[in-house]
C-alpha cells in the first residue's frame, strides 16, 4: 500500500500543468491534495453511476422477461434525460447562487466559469449521478405497466424541477447556495433522504396513480405474487450497488482524506445487518430464508446508513442496517395489504428505510443525543416526503390526463418489451408445454405466467 501511495502521489505531480521545459512548475503539498480530491471525486463518480447498471439489474431479474427491454431502456435513458435536465435546470435550482426556497441562478450550468471552473465541473459530474439515483428509483415500483413516453415526461421534470428544490434545501451550501434545512443542523451526509426518500416517495406516487399490475390482487384482494424472471441478475444488480455505494458515501466526502476510511467501514457493516435482519425475518415468518428480501435488505441497510455515515459509530451502524432490514419487511408487506403494487420494493427499500436513516443520524450522533437534532430530523423527513410525495402525486397525475400513464391491458399482456419497442430480451429462447409454445413471460387471459 504505502509503493502504490507513492505512485499515486508520483502520477498526481505529473498531472500538474506544466508552463514549459524549461520552466521549474513549484509543487506544493496543496496541490498534490487538490488534484487528489479531484482524482478521488470523479472516481466515486463513475462508481456511482455504475449503480445505474445495479438499478438496472435489480429491476429486470425482479420482474418478468416480456419486460426487459422496457426495464433497460427506462434505467439508460432516465439518466440520459435527467443529465441534459439537470445541467440546464436541476443544478440552478439546487446549487444557485440566490438560492432560498427556489435558487434562480446558474441555469445551463452558467456558474461554472472563472478561475473555479475545473472544480465546477467535478462537482457537477458528482451530483448529476446523485440525481440519476433519485430519478431511476421510480422505474421499479412503476414497472412492466407505465407508457415509455409518460417515464421520459417525469424522468425529466424530476430531474429539472422536483429533485433539485428539496435538494437546495439541505444540500445547496455545498456550492454557491444555502438552504433553511442545512441552516437548521439538518443530517443528512450522503442522502438518505435528500436522493433516496425522494426518489422512494416520488415512487409511491407513481404506484398509486399507475395502479396495481393485471393478476396482483385477486377480488377479494388478496396478494397473488408475480416471481421475477432472474434472480442471479437481481443478485448482480445488489452487488453493483452495494460497490456503487462505495462512490455514494465516501465520495461525498469529495476530499481524498483519510475519512473515508471510516465511512467505508459504517456502509460495510449496516449493509452487511441489514441483510442479515431480513434473512431472519423471512426464516421466522415464512419457514424459509427468502433470497429477495434478503437482497432488498442489504439495499435497506444501505439507504439507512447513507444519512450518518460520516457521524456514527461502527456499532451504530449496525444496528441502523439491523432494523433497517426488518423494517423493509415489514413495510413491503404493509404496502402489499394495503394494495400499492411495488415489484421491486422501492418504496420500502429508499422511501421508508431513507427516512429510518435520517432519523437514525440524529438519534446515534456521535457527537451526542440531543432533542432538537432529532427534532430537525423529524422536520426534514416530514418536510422531504410532504414535498416530493405532493409534487409527484400532481406530476403523475398531470401526466395521466395528458398523454396516460398506463399501457392497455392488451399491451401489458403482451409485454411492455414488444409493444413499447419492438424487441425481445430472449428472442432464441422460448419453452414448450403441452403442445404449446410460449415465449418467456407470456400470460394468458388471467394475467397467470404459463
């Protein structure tokens, strides 16, 4: 480790813009630290935007195989859009230099000039795959059911509009802004609630006004469940995220410094709780050990920690990743009773665990219990999901009458993959049953999988 230090430092000292051969370019230790924050706040960048591919994964295995098309093309271009949304709208509204309530500067990303420039960008770089991460959490509680055209529409208005304006408000000191919540104390270091109960509540929105999947509910309402077509790439898609999670909570602290250190350990060991937690909780209610909810618990363990990473402890985190991973549990069933269809359990896993985390930032600070913290907390939470549920319940809504939210039931039948694109996740492959042939994920009239 210390060799590969000094190849890091010797590579970091190359990268110093020279004036000329002749030239003797004075190096300090200043830069050497600058060009590593640099070096490190792109890195964990790029890691996070690996999660799109997690998400991605996560989301096709979890549901059926007439809709991995669909899945895919949602999770690539969800990023696509929110980028061009963000930088034109989005980082204004968070990160402007008058920002209250609603920042009004820097549109088009006009603030990244001057002399401040090469940072601007890294920081942009970072907080656009931040905005992704609450925009594609959406996709999975809305699958295998919603128009494409309708996820493009509020892919970029969350993007624009609903993700930056509460982000401004804990977040937009972080740059040229300021918020009343970070004004207050509010914690939330990497965003459990700013990106994740965002995104989890803007999913339960959607849920809501999309409706229940064809099959899920018998009359009398009770639950009829859908199996996903590939949990082996459900699993891939928990292990992407997880080492995308990586880049989440120690990049933020966008310094290459030696508190990363510490962060990494918290994100390990809640994540590592949750999972353990939802494994038992499944064993004890059901007689087995259920493999999606143990996966969704490490999501869940991950989500809690992402608030207090940087301010608890390593036995803190664990517990904030154990009870992470029962509450999914429960709340996955909780919105199954109450008939809010959630294929991959997104609004348990980002929406209420987000909220569980931010609590739990205030309630296992390390630099002590207080009653007002928790009470900022309580705020931001309540604030947070007041917003973006409200906001979203109005988009989803606006969206329906205009252009519809929802496929036919014809087109949900037939797959989302064929009728909204035109293709064939497993076009070679098709399985034979009693004579008849059927193409992976196929139904027939009652909604049932042959």
């Amino acid at each position: 480790m210390k060799r590969f230090s000094k190849y890091l430092a010797v590579a970091l000292l190359l990268a110093l813009p020279a004036t000329g051969l002749a030239d003797e370019v004075p190096v300090t230790a200043e830069d050497v630290q600058n060009n590593l924050n640099f070096v490190w706040t792109l890195v964990a960048a790029f890691m996070v935007f690996i999660m799109q591919a997690g998400f991605a994964m996560v989301e096709t295995g979890f549901t059926r195989a007439k809709n991995a098309c669909n899945i895919i093309m949602k999770n690539l271009m969800d990023f696509s859009v929110g980028s061009i949304a963000f930088w034109a709208v989005g980082f204004g509204l968070m990160f402007g230099t008058s920002n209250g309530f609603f920042g009004t500067t820097d549109f088009f990303f006009s603030g990244a000039t001057g002399d401040d420039a090469p940072w601007n960008f890294a920081f942009w770089m970072f907080q656009v795959v931040f905005a992704a991460t609450a925009a594609t959490i959406i996709s999975g509680a809305v699958a295998e059911r919603t128009k494409f055209s309708a996820y493009l529409v509020y892919s970029a208005l969350v993007s624009a509009i609903i993700y930056p304006i509460s982000g401004s408000w804990a977040w937009g000191g972080l740059f040229h802004g300021g918020g009343w919540l970070e004004n207050l104390g509010f914690i939330d270091f990497a965003g459990s609630t700013v990106v994740h109960s965002v995104g989890g509540w803007l999913a339960l929105a959607g849920a809501i006004v999309v409706g229940p999947r064809l099959g899920k509910y018998d009359k009398a309402g009770r639950v009829k469940p859908i199996p996903g077509h590939n949990i082996p790439l459900a699993a891939l898609g928990v292990f992407l995220l997880w080492f995308g999670w990586y880049g989440f909570n120690p990049g933020s602290t966008t310094v290459g410094d030696t508190s990363i250190a510490i962060i990494a350990v918290t994100t390990t060991l809640a994540a590592a709780a949750g999972a353990i937690t939802a494994m038992f909780a499944t064993w004890i209610k059901f007689g087995k050990s259920d493999i999606g909810m143990t996966m969704n618990g490490a999501l869940a363990g991950l989500v809690g920690i992402t608030a207090g990473c940087a301010n608890v402890s390593a036995v803190s985190a664990i517990i904030i990743g154990a009870i992470a991973g029962v509450l999914v549990f429960a709340s996955v069933l909780f919105f199954d009773r109450i008939r809010v269809d959630d294929p991959v359990g997104a609004v348990s896993v980002h929406g209420v665990c987000g909220a569980w985390g931010t609590l739990a930032a205030g309630l296992f600070d390390s630099a002590g219990f207080s009653l007002n913290q928790v009470g900022v907390q309580l705020l931001g939470i309540g604030a947070i999901f007041v917003w973006a549920f409200g906001t979203g319940l109005i988009l989803f809504k606006l969206i329906d009458l205009v252009i519809g939210m929802r496929v036919s039931k014809e087109e949900e039948m037939a797959g989302l993959d064929f009728t909204e694109h035109g293709a064939n996740a497993y076009a070679d492959f098709q399985t034979v049953r009693l004579g008849t042939v059927f193409s992976p994920g196929q139904e027939n009239v009652n909604g049932t999988t042959k």
